[in-house]
C-alpha cells in the first residue's frame, strides 16, 4: 500500500514538473513503475483513489474505536455487576453482625457506667481510710463514760435524737472515745431492738469500702463476727457501702444521714 503511494506522489511531482495542470493529460510513467502495467494514471483520477484511502482508514479507525468502547463497556458492566454483588454481600454481613450484637445483648447484664459516681467512691474510701487512722489514736479510758449501757458483753450508747451519715457518726463515736458499734451477737442486737424501735434505721461500723463486698469492722478491719442480714440484702449495689440496722443488717449509702450507736 503505502509503495503505491509512493509512486502516486513521485507522479505528481513529475506533472508538477512538466508544468502539467490537473485537467490535462499526463505523461506516461516511468517504465519500471508497476502501476505501468495497469495502463496510464491521471491526476484527476488520484482524487478518488485517495478518498477511498482515507475512507478505508477513517473505517479501519473507527472499527478499532467501536472494538474498545465495546470492550470498556464490557469492563464496565462487569464491574457494576461485582459493585451489585459486593453491596449484598455487605448488607447480609451487616445483617448477621446486628443479629449476633442483639444475640449478646441479651446475654450480658445491662451495665451503666458512672463516673460520678466512682468519684464518689473514691472519696468516701478516703474518708474510711482517715476515719480508721482517727479510731487507731482512741485512748480508752479505765471508767466507762456514764452515758454507755451495757448489753451483753459490751457497753453501746443509741444516739435516738441526733442523726448523722456514717461518716460524722464515725467521728462522734471516736470523740465519745469509743466506735461505731459492731454487734457480736444475736442476743446484743435483740437487747438494742428493746431500746428502740425496731423499724428505725441505724448506723453500724461495718463497711466495705476498701473492698467492695468484703463487709469489715471499721473499729477492727476484720470480717464481723455477726452478721445478720435483712432479707434480699446485701443488694451488691456498688453505690451501696454501709451497713445500718433496720430490723436486720441492710447495706445502703454512707452519706444517708440516721441514728447511730457507739461501742465502748
């Protein structure tokens, strides 16, 4: 192809040569030009031959352009089709991991975290630690103070008038020179429901805020050795640190404020 064209333009130019205008004859050419064989070839009639070979290639273009927009188009489709399939494939996951969350939730117990209320926590151990240090620099005295009755093995005084949190009625107890009462029998705590209503609500030296649910004399740091819960008590809640009498030992917040008994 392209050695036709060659010959195509060497004869224009030996026309341009012979000063040889498109609308007249032309020479014949050369000898050795194959096209020789397939007779004379005028410039009037490379026009159409050359607008055939721009056709033929514009065709031939144009094939190679509709070959890949076909192809990409292809591509395409397969790639909306894997965008499809992968958007299920994320929705059934999605799906699955909802019903397993759901699944765990009601397995696990509903837990809600305070910080204020950890807080709180933090400070009312503080408190206990200081309160303990306080009763350690108690000096006993050889006569027992008159206002302590004796119950039992023990001498208690039932502050009935003047209520206080646990913390205050701690600090009375040590300036009376005694502690926050810990019962050591059944028998003690039927002799204090005499002196008292037995519905009153009353602090006891029992805690455990240095470990939550390791209930300790305050006065001592040792398990009690009485304890006589209320029915669905202790409650194990962790705001609840403080045991106080209601019929039977309850554990309740240390900054509630009731009647107290002292221990001598």
């Amino acid at each position: 192809m392209f050695q036709y064209l060659s010959y195509i333009l060497i004869t224009f130019m030996v026309c341009g040569l012979c000063g040889v205008h498109a609308t007249t004859t032309c020479p014949p050419l050369p000898t050795y030009n194959p096209l020789h064989e397939k007779g004379e070839v005028c410039l009037v009639e490379l026009g159409p031959v050359l607008e055939h070979i721009a056709n033929k290639k514009e065709q031939l273009w144009s094939s190679g352009d509709d070959a890949k927009l076909n192809e990409t188009r292809k591509q395409l489709v397969r790639i909306e089709g894997l965008e499809v399939e992968t958007k299920d494939q994320l929705k059934a996951i999605q799906k699955k991991m909802e019903t397993e969350f759901k699944a765990l939730e009601t397995k696990m117990p509903t837990t809600k975290v305070c910080f204020n209320c950890l807080e709180i926590q933090v400070q009312e151990a503080k408190k206990a630690l200081h309160l303990s240090l306080e009763g350690m620099k108690v000096i006993r005295r050889n006569e027992v103070p008159y206002m302590f009755k004796k119950f039992e093995y023990s001498y208690y005084y039932i502050e009935k008038k003047e209520t206080a949190d646990w913390f205050t009625a701690t600090s009375k107890c040590h300036k009376m020179g005694g502690h926050l009462a810990t019962l050591e029998s059944e028998a003690e705590l039927n002799a204090i429901h005499k002196e008292v209503d037995i519905r009153e609500r009353i602090w006891l030296g029992i805690t455990d805020l240095a470990k939550w649910g390791d209930w300790v004399s305050l006065a001592t740091g040792k398990t009690p050795n009485f304890l006589k819960w209320a029915p669905l008590n202790p409650e194990a809640n962790i705001e609840q640190r403080c045991i106080y009498l209601e019929g039977g030992m309850k554990d309740g917040r240390c900054n509630r404020t009731y009647i107290y008994i002292c221990e001598y």
